[in-house]
C-alpha cells in the first residue's frame, strides 16, 4: 500500500468539483469509499476538510490518502486505443515541442468527458504519444461548442510551467466570433461579475455585480454585415465558465448560435446555427524562456462557411492586444 499523496489542482480542473476531480483521476474508486474517506477527513484541501461539492481552485493542494489497487489504476500512463481515434487526435495537432502539443480542437467535441460523454480529447491525449510513454495531461480547457486553440503538455512537469502561465494570467488569448447586430462603441470593455446558476448538468451562469465573481472582457470589432451582424475579436482577461457567451448577450449582442444565452436573436436566417465562437490564437511566455509562445488555429469548418458567406478574410492577422483597445 503506498502513502499519502499531495496532488496539486491543475488549471484543467479549475472550478471541478472535489468528488469529480477523484473520479477523473482515481476511475478505480468508488463512490462509498470516497464518501468515507471525505467524512472521516483523510481527503483534506490545502490542509482543509472538504465536501464532496467543494469546487477546486487551480493551484489548490489535495491530500489524497493511500488507496491501495486504485493508487495504481491512477497512474497517467497511455493505454492501448482505436486507431481511428489515434489518427484523428494526430490530425488536430497544429504546433508542437518537447513541453507541448496545440490542438485545433473541433466544435461539437467536449475536451473532458462525464457519465454521458464517452468521447472527448482528454480520452484520446494517449494517441499522441506512444504506449507506455507518460500520458499527455490538459492546461486548460475550451466549451464543448468551442473550437480553436488548445494546449496540451507532455508531461507532468510541462503541465506544471504551463498551468503557472494560465494561473498568473500570463496567457494572453484571442477569439474570433461572430455576433448578432453591432457592439457600440466598436471596441470596449466589459466589466460584469458572473455567478453559477442551478445545479450540476443543468447549471447557468449568469451576470450577478453584487455576489458574483470578477469577470472581465475587452472586444473589438473587426468588421460588420451592414447592421445585422459582426466579427468581434474577444479577449477574456479572466477565465470564468461561459464568459464570453454571458458578456455578449448582456450587452444586447450574442454569439450567433448561442441559443443558450441569446435566445431567438442568436440564430440568423442563411447562417448555421452552430455556435461561432473559436479560439484563435494564444500567446505567452515558453516555459523553457525560449521567447514568446505564439499559437494560431484556422477557423473550424462551420465559421469558415459563414466567413465565405459574408465575405469576410479569415487571413487576417489581428496584432491588436487587449491593452492597445
């Protein structure tokens, strides 16, 4: 049997609840012997009893007692999967190195599965490598209608300097969406605190300014449709669930297809209704010191239809930061 482990929260969990931080990363252990293990306080958060619900914090140190067979079935270590699945994940991958893989990662695809969702990138990260080797872990995570640039390390140690850069908002991301009607002024900031609604499944966030967490955008419009719709590059300067979606839709403006926050006016006659939102670019420090870390993933298939549609050049470079706005 082997002995207590710390385990640091990395910024793929951030905001996972305690219960299934365990189930992600203990598969082997069941629901009973958590339950236990939390009432009788051998599971402790940065020193601290915890709740099954208790929501992690990327950074956050979790003791995790000795769990005898299951310490093993933990272990990130790649295992033998379908070959179609081993050459699709290859096929995402747009820039790599000896610290990371960037993924173009697809609209319609979660990155972390769930009970109902078999199949998603984090099943996959193993097709990356070879077998046996150490398992390629997540830094970050993107919507499961998102699609666009993600970062995946090598190993545990890449995670590690790639996480701190996620942490201390060193990471400085750029979006492309399109969005219903035109943002006025053409380029600004939106400062609006947003807090989790409902419970897990069925959860909703929405703007709370008195309760709820710091959460803070600067967009820009790159171009419009006459007045019907825009290309606006977003750049989340926090990292809060749905940011970008909830910000655009509190300000009269929502991303084309985002039913969920928009409403009927997300939805545009001759435009299809999947969401457009991608992740365009991301840049930051290497962690090895190696200069800055620049990554661009091309438009997924269903926003490209819609930039050729209405004319626009998905070429564009934008070189504009959030600071300049």
């Amino acid at each position: 049997m082997t002995g207590v482990n710390f385990r640091e929260v990395e910024a793929a969990d951030d905001d996972l609840r305690l219960d299934r931080w365990f189930r992600r990363h203990y598969a082997g252990l069941s629901h009973g012997r958590l339950q236990k293990l939390l009432r009788t306080g051998q599971v402790r958060v940065d020193g601290k009893r915890a709740k099954s619900g208790f929501r992690l914090k990327a950074g956050q140190m979790v003791r995790v007692p000795p769990l005898g067979d299951q310490d093993k079935k933990s272990r990130r270590q790649t295992s033998p999967m379908a070959e179609s699945d081993r050459a699709f994940v290859r096929g995402l991958v747009v820039r790599e190195d000896d610290l990371f893989f960037a993924l173009n990662k697809p609209a319609g695809l979660a990155v972390q599965g769930g009970s109902k969702t078999p199949r998603h990138i984090d099943g996959m990260l193993g097709g990356l490598v070879e077998e046996g080797s150490e398992r390629p872990r997540l830094v970050h995570r993107l919507d499961k209608d998102t699609s666009g640039v993600l970062l995946v390390a090598r190993s545990a140690q890449a995670a590690d300097r790639l996480g701190k850069c996620f942490r201390h908002r060193l990471a400085k991301k750029q979006y492309w969406a399109l969005v219903a009607g035109v943002p006025t002024p053409r380029q600004g900031e939106i400062d609006l605190p947003l807090a989790k609604m409902g419970t897990q499944g069925r959860e909703r966030v929405q703007p709370d300014p008195e309760s709820g967490q710091s959460a803070l955008t600067r967009y820009y419009v790159v171009e419009t449709i006459g007045r019907r719709c825009a290309w606006v590059a977003l750049y989340p300067l926090t990292g809060r669930t749905h940011q970008l979606r909830v910000h655009m839709a509190a300000i009269g403006h929502p991303i084309l297809g985002d039913g969920k926050y928009g409403g009927e006016r997300a939805f545009l006659d001759g435009v299809t209704g999947k969401m457009h939102l991608h992740a365009n670019q991301i840049a930051m420090p290497h962690p090895a010191g190696r200069g800055e870390l620049l990554v661009n993933a091309p438009l997924t298939s269903h926003m490209l239809e819609s930039w050729r549609f209405f004319g626009l050049d998905d070429s564009l470079d934008l070189e504009i930061e959030p600071g300049e706005i």
